[in-house]
C-alpha cells in the first residue's frame, strides 16, 4: 500500500531535550516535506526536500533542522525543543505528473505527529 | 506576497443539502489548484487538483471550478454526507516544485 508513515504519532517532552520525528514514503517520491498545524493558522511549510541531499526552507524553519539521505527518509529534527514547538506536524511526499501543459503534483499526507513541549 | 484566503471560515448545513466553498489567491506565478480533504486529527487528502488550463474538475460529489483569471476557485459538495464533515483546504502552487501556499481551511459540519 502506498502511503507515507510518521513515528512517533504522539509525542510529549521536555523543553531541550533532542528529539527526531522520521518519515518513510515507499512510492519512490522525490520531494518531501514538513508541515506544522496550529489552530486558526493552518498548515505552514517548515523544510522541503527536492532530492537526496537537496533541502531547502520553507516558511517558517526556525528551530528544526532536516536531513535527506535517502530517498524514502525525511527526518525532522528539534535540536532544542521549545513550548512553541508544540503542534501538529504532517510529513508529505509528491509524485510528478501531467496535466496539460503543467506538472502537477499529487502530495500525500503522513498521518500526522502531535508533539507537547513543556 | 502570495496568499489563499478561504471563506467561509466555518459552515453548517443539513445532511443532503449542497454547499460552495470558496478560494481565492493571489499566487504568481501560478502552476496548480488543489482541494484537501482533512478529517480532525488526520493528515489531508487530495480531492482534485487543477491547472490554468482547466475550469473544472469533479471526483465524485466534489466539483472543484477555477477562473485563472480572476484567480478564484470553489468547491462544490453535492447532497452532503455526515462523513463529508471535515476541514477544506485550498493549496495553491507555483512551478517550483517544493513550495505551495495553504488556505486556512473551511470547517464543514453537516448536521442529520
């Protein structure tokens, strides 16, 4: 089955203590990426990875880092986790297609992190 | 700067009755449309996606409209489900791949 897989799905820390969210997508996809969600701020992008070892910020990176060694993988990393952390994070993952004289790209959605900093 | 504002911000209607979602942007340049699917504490599901050549799309009881032109979008639910209750995203890209521009989301209640 294709889809995209986030552990762990829940998460509750103390501030500064290191920690990794991983992410694996077994449809062969080139460009991942991670998503925070907020109440009333929806979904903002933090990093996206075009290809291996190829990333890049998104909209609001400060306080994570990422890594893209392999294909599958898409780690999200809190080197020091802060209350303000605390959120909801998706990983995603897109294909290319298309579509007339455009690509589109079809994004799948992890099933989501939710991470408590206190 | 590149926006998607969508409204309403929340709806509430009757099992079987339809409803119009709308989006409007201000992406440049502009590559795709999609719509989201995103039931509370899930990740979202695409339910179409658009370019600029094309006004319309429909998967199933969803019938997504774009107007290129004056950058608007909708989304169309016919005869709503009490499943259909969820939130409604609109995304919009440019032709860089890895970045994409997030509505906030309409919150769909349909009520029996």
């Amino acid at each position: 089955e294709a889809q995209v897989t986030q552990n762990p799905r829940y998460l509750i820390t103390v501030t500064g203590k290191k920690l990794t969210v991983t992410c694996s997508q077994n449809m062969n996809h080139e460009y991942m990426s991670w998503y925070r969600q907020d109440p009333g701020l929806g979904l903002r992008q933090i990093y996206y990875s075009m290809n291996v070892e190829v990333t890049d910020k998104g909209d609001v990176p400060e306080g994570y880092k990422v890594s893209r060694k392999e294909k599958r993988n898409f780690p999200l990393i809190l080197e020091s986790p802060s209350p303000n952390q605390t959120s909801l994070y998706f990983c995603a993952s897109k294909n290319r297609g298309a579509s007339g004289s455009s690509f589109t790209y079809e994004q799948y959605f992890g099933p989501g992190t939710r991470l408590t900093v206190t | 700067k590149n926006q998607v504002e969508q409204s309403p911000q929340s709806l509430i209607i009757l099992e079987g009755k339809n409803c119009t979602l709308q989006c409007n942007y201000t992406v440049s340049p502009f590559s795709n449309l999609r719509w989201y699917k995103q039931d509370t504490g899930r990740g979202p599901v695409s339910l179409t996606i658009m370019t600029f050549s094309e006004n319309t799309k429909s998967n199933g009881r969803y019938t997504a409209t774009l107007d290129a032109d004056t950058k608007q979008s909708s989304l169309h639910i016919t005869a709503s489900q009490l499943s259909d209750s969820a939130s409604y995203i609109c995304v919009v890209s440019g032709p860089e791949a890895g970045k994409s521009t997030f509505g906030d989301g309409t919150t769909l209640t349909v009520k029996p």
